[in-house]
C-alpha cells in the first residue's frame, strides 16, 4: 500500500540502507548523477552514499558558509581526512604545509598518517612570540611551493589569529589551494571561502551542535570538482555520518547563532575578569588590545566578535606553585565547569592545557575555557569565588 506523505515541518530520519530504485533507467542514471550538482533531490541510491536526513542538515550549514556545498562526516577528523585526501594523488603530491599552531589531533594526523602512513612531504609553519610573520611565510612558500596550506583561523589553544585574506591571496600566488579549519572562529566571525579558500573545515560537534551529545564534521566549499572528488572519498572510505546524528545536528544548528553570540558575550565579562585578577599572570583572548594579533582578529572579524575561548595562566614563582594553583581551581569549580575535551558546549567547560599538549605546552598553570551560554552573573561568581580561594 502506498502511503501518504505526512505533514511534518521537519525533515524525517530516513535509516535507510538503501533506497527502492524501481527499474533498471532508473538505476542507471541515479549512479551516473550520484556526485555531480544535478543530483535529483528525491532520488537516494544508499545511506553511505547519500542521505535525504543528512542532505538536510548540509542545506543548513551551506546557508550559514554562504556556500556552494557542504558535506558531513561523522567527526571532525573524518572532515579533515576527507578535506585532505581529495587533494592527494599518488602521482605527484606534496609538499604541503600546516601552520603548526592547529587542533593536537590534527597534528598527530599529520604524523602518524600523512607523513608515516601515506609516506608525505608535510613541513611546517611556526609563529614567532605568538603571531604568524607573513613575510617569512611568503619566503617559506616561495621555496616549497607547496600544493597545499593548512591554516585554523583561530588557533587551538593559543587563540592565535592569521590573517586569512592574506594567506590565501599569498597561497594562490604559487597555485596552492588553502584548507581553513573556522571551527572556533565560526561563520559568524568570518567566512573563508568569501576570502577565496578552497575548503573549510568544521567541527560539527562544537558550535554548530552546541550541546556535547554528538560527533559531526562538515567540509565546505565552491568548487564543483572538489565537492565531486570529496563525495567520492567519503562514500568510498565510510565517511557519512549517521541520519540520527544528521536530524540532531540539524534541529541544533537552528539556534547557533543564538547560543554563539551569548558564548562570545560571557566570554567578554569573563576576560575583563581575569585579566586584572592578582593570581592570573596573563590571558590570551584575541579581543584584548594586548593580544600578539588582536589586529589580526580587528582586520579578520570586524568587530563582530572574537570568539568563545580564552586561555589563562596562573601566577607563581615555579611550576610546582602554578600547578598547585591550577589544581586548586579545577577542584574548586567542579561542581560546576568540569573538565571535559571538548568544547562549545552549553555550559563552560575547561582543559588543562600541560596534561593534554605535554611538551608543546608544558606550562603547568595553562587553563583553555569553553564558556557556555549559562546565566554570565553565575558563572562570573563561580569563577571568582573559586580565583578566591586559590591557593
């Protein structure tokens, strides 16, 4: 019996494995249009290819990036593989180069899979006291020519800003495409590929999800070669997230800007805070004037905001005292922000910074924030009562 279509407002989870094709034609050209633009809407071939829940949730963040496509995995680092691979060719590829101030996994990948695994020549870009100098990065590519950059446009955890518009103009100047990981910067902070990227990248399960219960990446862009080159790597590799996560993600993504401008403003009252608290040695939030590339975030973001993250140390004469203190904090805001590695979730959460990046960071003191959308008046008395009581 053929049922009738119902009239919901949202888009159903399809836990199809497959679709009904109905003849052979039909078979024929829904597999000879499966990665081109002119995909037909209502016709599905099988979930790991293509799914109309997951396709749903792409239409939501394509209007967010203001682009041509995007496509989800089922994380972050799937979105990266994918992002990647799309521009590697067993014939000629290489060299490429990251900026070296990226997400920890995102570097282990570097080492344990493009450079080990698939044997690549990966080199790269060091900042000088916390800021990128692009004269020396103008030199580095001139010499390397590299086929692909790598760049985050606000790092992790340092909350270094690059000047994207740029690295871009400078990249495309030697023919390498740009890959921009705006995870923390967010569409709402700036888009790259308006700048001329040639794929962004996301972690879905931070903002975009906002709420810590699932796992999602996005990558996005304009090129119609690139998208048909990534929608092949992720069907062939089992990329796709799962039509739950994408209804999830889905419903969760239609109140980011919400939560995200919220996030950015108790990130505001928390720095103001901090900054001039006498057991805090320093902040770095992109926002502060003192910030090594605060230009770079004023020319970047256009006042629209400087992000969710803030990093801060503690005071001390050694590291044994600037862990005391820093261990001293965690237990004392425990019932409240807890240690969690993750970030952009509803309620702020913190990270050690020396027990998860070890001798890249090893500064004991070092504390990166996530803060939520939470009442700002709770959480700044959560912060300061426990600052208090510091010892």
């Amino acid at each position: 019996m053929k049922r009738k279509p119902v009239n919901s407002s949202r888009m159903p989870v399809y836990r199809d494995a497959g679709f009904e094709l109905f003849d052979a034609e039909t078979t024929k050209y829904a597999f000879s249009k499966e990665t081109e633009n002119e995909r037909i809407p209502e016709l599905y071939i099988y979930s790991r290819y293509r799914n109309p829940t997951v396709v749903a949730a792409e239409e939501e963040i394509m209007k967010l990036e203001s682009c041509n496509w995007a496509l989800l995995t089922q994380s972050g680092m799937s979105a990266i593989d994918t992002a990647v691979s799309v521009f590697q060719h067993a014939e000629s590829s290489g060299p490429w180069l990251f900026f070296s101030e990226i997400y920890g996994g995102t570097l282990s990948y570097t080492e344990s899979v493009l450079r080990t695994r698939r044997g690549l020549q990966v080199h790269s870009f060091y900042p000088v006291n916390d800021k990128y100098d692009l004269h020396e990065f103008e030199r580095v590519i001139r010499d390397i020519n590299p086929e692909l950059i790598y760049v985050e446009a606000i790092s992790n955890p340092m909350l270094i800003v690059t000047d994207i518009g740029k690295v871009i103009e400078l990249a495309h100047k030697s023919d390498s495409k740009v890959l921009v990981d705006n995870t923390f910067a967010t569409p709402l902070l700036c888009k790259p590929l308006e700048l001329g990227a040639d794929i962004v990248i996301h972690s879905a399960t931070k903002y975009f999800s906002g709420h810590g219960n699932l796992t999602a990446g996005v990558l996005c862009g304009n090129d119609s070669a690139i998208m048909k080159d990534a929608i092949e790597y992720r069907k062939y590799v089992g990329h796709m997230i799962s039509p739950d996560d994408a209804y999830r993600l889905q419903t969760q993504i239609q109140t980011f800007e919400l939560r995200f401008r919220k996030q950015c403003q108790n990130t505001l009252r928390i720095v103001e805070m901090l900054k001039n608290h006498p057991v805090i040695r320093k902040v770095w939030y992109p926002g502060l004037p003192e910030h090594p590339t605060h230009s770079e975030a004023l020319k970047l973001f256009e006042q629209r905001g400087y992000g969710a993250m803030v990093t801060f140390d503690f005071t001390g004469k050694s590291d044994n005292e600037k862990k005391k203190k820093r261990d001293s904090f965690v237990q004392s805001v425990s019932e409240k922000i807890k240690v969690i590695p993750s970030l952009g979730d509803p309620k702020t959460i913190l990270m050690p910074v020396e027990s998860v990046w070890g001798a890249k960071y090893p500064e004991p003191g070092l504390i990166r924030l996530s803060v939520g959308f939470e009442d700002s008046k709770e959480l700044e008395k959560t912060i300061a009562d426990a600052l208090m009581h510091v010892e």
